[in-house]
C-alpha cells in the first residue's frame, strides 16, 4: 500500500493541535506563557495557557479549555463561549457548531458522568444529543465522520449509520469486521479508511472487500472531518502531516 502524504505546516513552537479545511491550516500553539492560534502560518490569537483543542466549524473556528468552549471569526474575534461539561475527548464539527463527546461515563464524583453526547453552537448554547447517542450506542468514544454529509459508528452492531443534519438517520450498512479496536475512520465515495492500533483497514463498498495492512501512526492523528483532499492528519511536535491511502485496482 502506497501512502500519498504532505507537510501541511511547520512551526518552531510545540503544536498542541491543529485542524484542516480545504486550503486552511489552523494550529493552536504552546507559547512562551501564552497560547497563540496560527491561521496559514499568521498568528491570529493569543490566548492564556490551558487550551487544547481546535477545531475549524462551517464558517469560524473553536477552541477548547477545560469545560469552556470558545468560538472565534476566522480572524481571532470572539464570538461566543459556553460551558459544554468536563472530560470532553472530542469535537466534531457539525452543522454551525460541533459535536462534543466524552470521556468519563461510568466515572463517578461530582459533575462527572453527567453528559454523553452534546451539541453546541454560537448563539445557541449548548444542546443535549443524548437520545441520539443511545439509539445509536455512542456511549464511548464516539467516532464520526464526513459523508453526505454525515456518519457514525455503531459499535453494538458493527454497522456504519448515515445521518442528516437533523440527525436522522438515512441508511445504516453492516460492517464486515469487528469494529470494537477503530480508533479513526474516513470516508469516501468507493471506501472506507479505519485505522486501528497498527493496522490500516480498506473496505471496498461496491466489493464489500477488505483489505488489511500494518500502519504506524502516532496518538495525534485523526480524520480530517472538512473537505480535503486528504482523509487524516497526524500531529507531530513541530509539524502537520496529512496523509490518504493511494488508490488501488
């Protein structure tokens, strides 16, 4: 299997994380006591220490600290915060906004386990999707991915669930391999790309071929979740890589 990969941003700074959008790199840096946000290698933002996540939305961009979200104008003004709950271990970008998933069900103390599956979006606070998380058994680690325009996996039935934008859900296919160990996936027209502990898995959706082969890959990468022309981003230290799967006969 043949890789086809590019260095989508360098910088002398420790990146903390960073996201992707067709022709867009944003990356949220460790300064010197400070954290800066980079928008195509100009610093846009600085903002106090603790931030961790970044995350483009369909028109501006988001930032996470502690339980707080921030939404930004893709040139660093505020626009809105909200608090969206502690352990948050993901955003997906959906809709105006993003999907926040969690970490700490089935963990007990105050204000932990509280949340499963949230909405939120600037102007608009933050929205429980908890009925559409247990219909779907998204209860942990949840994993979602770009495709028209949306899609999850239901790890009960190891089956691949297409939504909507009021989260309905269109069609569901069964996925010919246990899908308890995917850490990421990606989607296109032909396939699915599902990455696990070093393995890469290619499934052919006309064939309902799957072919499997070994693949290292650091704890940062992840599914770019905007159009591009790339499926994955892994993060290093200094750089951005995004990488996809050459096409095969």
């Amino acid at each position: 299997m043949q890789i086809m990969e590019e260095i989508v941003f360098t910088t002398n700074y420790e990146i903390l994380d960073a996201d992707c959008k067709k022709g867009d790199v944003i990356a949220l840096l460790k300064g010197k006591g400070e954290n800066l946000v980079r928008l195509n290698g100009e610093t846009i933002l600085r903002l106090p220490t603790g931030h961790s996540m970044i995350r483009w939305t369909e028109n501006h961009f988001c930032l996470l600290r502690g339980p707080i979200l921030s939404f930004y104008t893709p040139t660093g003004e505020l626009m809105d915060e909200m608090e969206a709950g502690p352990c948050i271990s993901d955003l997906f970008p959906f809709k105006n906004g993003v999907i926040c998933t969690y970490s700490d069900q089935g963990v007990f103390g105050e204000g932990m386990g509280k949340h499963i599956l949230n909405y939120a979006e600037p102007g608009k606070g933050v929205t429980s999707l908890e009925d559409f998380a247990l219909r779907h058994h998204l209860l942990y680690d949840a994993l979602f991915a770009r495709f028209k325009p949306y899609a999850c996996i239901d790890p009960s039935k190891d089956e691949l669930i297409f939504f909507n934008h009021q989260l309905k859900m269109e069609k569901s296919i069964k996925i010919p391999f246990h899908t308890g160990n995917v850490l990421a996936f990606a989607l296109t027209y032909q396939s699915g790309v599902f990455l696990e502990e070093e393995r890469m898995r290619i499934w052919k959706f006309q064939t309902n071929q799957v072919k499997e082969y070994d693949f290292q890959w650091n704890n940062h990468t992840r599914a770019i979740f905007h159009r591009h022309d790339y499926l994955f981003m892994d993060i290093a230290d200094h750089h951005i890589r995004v990488f996809t799967p050459a096409a095969e006969d």
